[in-house]
C-alpha cells in the first residue's frame, strides 16, 4: 500500500459536495448527506468536509481501485472525525489519462468498524 500520488494537490470539487454529497436534495446523494449529517457535515458548510477529507483521508494508505477508461482510480478507507463523531468511510478519487492530479470522485459510508 502507498499514499494517493500527488495527494498535496488532490482536487475536491466545490459541486461535488455541496451539491451532491451533502445535498439532501439529490436523487442519490440524499443518502450520503443523511450519513454525513450525523457526523456533523452539513451542505452549508461543506468546507468543513474538504478541509477534513484532505488533513484526515490523504495521509492514509490508497489501494488501486476498479479499472476504468478514463484513468487510474484509487480507494482510502479510513475513519474520519466529524464536528459531532467518527465515521468509516471511503474515499475514491481517480488520475484521469494525460492528468498526474488526483480528483474525489465520491464518498461513501464504509468499513469494518473496528477500525475506528
């Protein structure tokens, strides 16, 4: 197992947060905000989320994820301490081809909770 490559300049999209993540909103992420709402993250102040998913996340362990056409995908499965707990969840990002920057593709609730 190795770091996420170039995880110091891993882009976390805005959009892909608040609007869908956090969102309670849309069709699938409503889901994911539910789960997130309960460690304290909110669509309003999905900053918080960035700045926790980059100082807590990247410094874990990147497993190679599924294969895809458009680039090398990774997986962190890591705890996270929200503002009101601790959850496990997954991170994956993806190199896209001709790219060396990692980009979040989707968080999801997830892994074995004795590893929190």
């Amino acid at each position: 197992m190795a770091l996420l490559p170039n995880r110091k300049d891993a882009i976390i999209s805005s959009a892909k947060l608040k609007d869908y993540i956090l969102s309670p909103n849309h069709p699938l992420g409503k889901f994911k905000a539910k789960f997130f709402e309960e460690a304290g993250y909110v669509q309003g102040s999905w900053e918080i989320l960035a700045k926790d998913i980059r100082a807590q996340h990247l410094s874990k362990n990147a497993t190679k994820g599924q294969p895809s056409s458009f680039g090398k995908k990774y997986e962190i499965t890591a705890p996270l301490k929200g503002p009101k707990s601790i959850v496990m969840i997954t991170s994956v990002w993806i190199i896209l081809k001709g790219e060396e920057v990692p980009r979040l593709i989707t968080l999801m609730p997830g892994g074995k909770k004795d590893e929190i």
